[in-house]
C-alpha cells in the first residue's frame, strides 16, 4: 500500500495523502484483530462458556468453560476465570462432547457406488501394499460436510479390494486438500481376509455366498509374502555390511511389506466368521505383528479368545443384516454388547461414505440391545483414538489436547439431536452442506406458494 502512494503522490494533493495515511493507520488494528479472531486453526483464545462439558475421561461438569488457544483445549472446568480479550461463545443450554471418529469409512474414495467414475477405493491386483488412501481422497466430497455437520471430526478412510487392499489413513473433516487433512498419513494396512463362507442365501433361498478363496489359503499367501519381505530385509541388511554380496533388486511389495513385519504398521484385518477369526488370531501371533480386527460379525461367539489376544475390534456397519440367519436377528446388534462386556476394546464405524453421517446411530442401536451408554459413547471417541494411537491428540475433552468439539442440544448419539457447532483444531466449521441446501431451497419453494 506505501508504494503505490509513493508513486502516485505527485498526483495526489497533500491533504488526501495524509487522510489516507491517517485512516490506513486507524484501520490497521482493528483488522489485524479480525484476521486473529477468524484465522488458523484456534489463533484467538476463545472461551465456551455455561456449558455441560461431557469430557468422556472423568467425571461430567453440569456447568462449566472450556478455554480454547491455538488449536488445543487450554483448561476446562466449572469455576474457571475467563482472560481478558477472549472470545466469548455462549452455550447455555447445550453440551459439549468430543468429536468423533469413525473407525472405518470410505469417504472422500466413495462419491456415489452406482457411478464407477466416482468411486475410487481400490487398485487393480489383489496384492497392493504400496497403494495409499489418500492419493485418491476427494477433499471436496460432498460427504465429508454432510458427516462434519453430524459431529464427525475425523475418520479412517480405507482402500477395499484383493488381498492386501493397501494402506488407510486417517484425516479431520476439515481442509482444502487431502494433505492438509492428514492426521496420520500411513495408519494401518488393510488385508480383506474372505466373507463367511456358506452365509446368508439370498431371495427365495437362492444364491449363497460363497468365498473365492479360502481363509487358509489367504493367510498362507500373506505368510510367505512377510517371509519373503523379511528375507529381502536381510539381504539388503547382508549386501550394506559386506560389498561383495550383490545388493537385491528392488520389490516394492517386500519393501512396503517392511513396516508391518518390523511392528511398526499395525494391519487391519476384515474377517467375519468366528472360526477365521481364531486361524487369524494364530496367524497373527505367529507372525507377531500388530493387528486390528474389523467387521467381526460373529466376534461375540469368540469373544474371550480375542480378549485374550488383546486385539481391538472396529465394529462393521449395524444396517447389514446378520450374515447366518442362524445367529438370529439381533447378532449383530447383540455384537458390540457381547465383545465389551469380555473386556474387547470396540470402536464403531459407518463402513461407507453417503451413510458416514449415521456414525452415532450405530453406537445408539448397540446401546439400545444392552450397551452401556457411556461406553458406546467411547466407542465413536476415545476408544478409536486409542486403537489408531492418536488419543494425546483427540478422542476427549482434555487440557492439552486439540480442540475438537461438537455442542448439541441433547444427548448426542440421539437421532433427534441438534448440532450446533462443531469445532475442529480450535476453529468452528462450516455446517452448511447438501442437506441444508436442499432445506432452504424447499423452505424457499414452501414461502412462495
């Protein structure tokens, strides 16, 4: 702005000059204090005052503050002291809960399933360790606000396809590309083991489900691809000590394999019945790597073995219907009640994109079968922030940790609950989305009639 009054200033009279200077300077402040207020992720302190603080670790405050600075809840509790010049957001009437995480989805891969053009959630081959979620990750899916204005703040994005689907990763709801929504980049490796084989029939008793491969063979194929990427390990290791040993040609399969094999990848495996569940628990062991189960349909029947093996359990999505008739209607609702009660650590997912939203109402429905409430709330909160290793970040209301908040008007896995306002890294987001769209058009329409 100085230079362009420097160059025009010959044309300019004095007195114009130092009104503008004058009122540049006068402005300046104010603005500097609204770009502060409005800018990055919780710049400006900010205090959520009067509200029920429901922290999911300890004990719920009925009436209290949350201070929020940089990004990260400063302190909160009931008598706190607000500081000068901070941000007031009154919440009474409301209460604040941490932000969820949906365990397992497709968003941002998955825009709509019948249009092969937008769904882009698995690669050609059944053997893919090298591929990662985010490469192809929408950032501007029309989901993601859909599921943010639910009180979703991050969510596992995983790969689908073959054997070794590739690698999830996990992301906030929130950014303007798929990089600046990474939390953690390289989560976990997927491995699609096979479906209960011989399961549900379909109409009229007709076409059974049946597996294309084997759950020993797939675990057998998986055991001599970590042999192998243990083995390529060793010669590399053998050729750098000693020059005249010939270096190993490069195989990008053994060499993604490597994180898994030296326990730092944890892998997810999609396994179902509960005998394949107890040849992975084996496999597992014996390969001793880090794994985490996913879907578990018949999980409560095997319930004590997974606890023993302390391995977490990402529950698959409730509006499936139960694989085996046999298990009766309610096994799968019963799942996640059985697999707690024995000392499983749960997680929910929505196991989709366009149904992402309807995270809280998986936990709801378990709840409803028996579940104890405040534990299927953890289950959408802490519990999946601590199976995926990020709870010092988020999954609570704790000092210290990112400001991830959601403020409702009512319990938050009901379905009549209002969202008020969600915050993510200390910044409120946007709730406006295709469905409010959609509301306002038809409200408008209702209005000119």
């Amino acid at each position: 702005m100085f230079s362009r009054i420097i160059c025009f200033k010959k044309y300019l009279p004095l007195s114009f000059l130092l009104i503008l200077l004058l009122t540049t300077w006068l402005l300046s402040p104010a603005e500097a204090r609204t770009d502060t207020e409005n800018s990055g992720p919780g710049s400006a302190l900010q205090a959520i005052v009067n509200v029920r603080i429901v922290p999911v670790v300890g004990q719920e405050i009925p009436s209290g503050t949350i201070l929020v600075e940089n990004g990260k809840i400063k302190a909160l509790g009931a008598n706190l002291e607000i500081p000068a010049g901070a941000r007031i957001i009154e919440a009474r009437g409301l209460t604040a809960y941490p932000g969820m995480i949906d365990g397992y989805s497709s968003l941002g891969l998955v825009e709509i399933s019948g249009v092969s053009a937008t769904v882009d959630n698995r690669e050609t081959g059944r053997i893919n360790p090298q591929v990662k979620a985010i490469e192809a990750l929408k950032y501007d899916s029309m989901h993601i606000p859909i599921a943010r204005a639910n009180g979703i703040v991050a969510a596992v994005v995983a790969p689908s396809g073959g054997l070794i689907a590739g690698q999830s990763t996990l992301v906030k709801l929130d950014g303007w590309t798929n990089r600046e929504m990474v939390i953690k980049e390289s989560l976990a490796l997927v491995v699609e083991l096979p479906g209960i084989r011989g399961g549900r029939r379909g109409f009229m008793g007709m076409g059974t489900q049946q597996a294309a491969v084997s759950t020993d063979r797939a675990l057998a194929e998986l055991k001599e691809l970590f042999h192998r990427a243990r083995m390529y390990e060793i010669r590399r290791e053998q050729a750098a000590k000693n020059l005249l040993l010939p270096r190993p040609d490069f195989d990008e399969t053994s060499h993604c394999l490597l994180p898994v094999v030296r326990g730092e990848l944890p892998v997810i495996f999609s396994v179902q019945a509960d005998k394949d569940i107890l040849q992975t628990i084996r496999f597992v062991q014996e390969e001793k790597i880090k794994a985490i189960f996913y879907g578990v349909h018949q999980g409560y029947k095997v319930a004590g073995e997974i606890k023993k093996a302390g391995i977490p359990c990402l529950i698959g999505s409730l509006y499936d219907q139960p694989p085996v008739w046999e298990d009766g209607y309610d096994s799968l609702f019963m799942n996640p009640v059985l697999l707690n009660q024995a000392g499983v650590k749960i997680a929910f997912s929505s196991s989709s994109s366009s149904a992402a939203k309807d995270l809280p109402y998986h936990a709801a429905k378990a709840a409803a079968f028996g579940l104890d409430r405040l534990e299927a709330l953890k289950a959408v909160t802490i519990y999946p922030a601590e199976i995926f290793g990020v709870d010092k970040l988020m999954g609570s209301l704790e000092a210290g940790k990112q400001a991830n908040i959601v403020l409702a008007d009512g319990d938050l896995l009901e379905l009549g609950t209002r969202i008020e306002k969600v915050f993510i890294e200390g910044r409120e987001v946007d709730l406006s989305n295709r469905y409010t769209e959609l509301l306002e058009k038809f409200r408008k329409r209702e209005k000119e009639k």
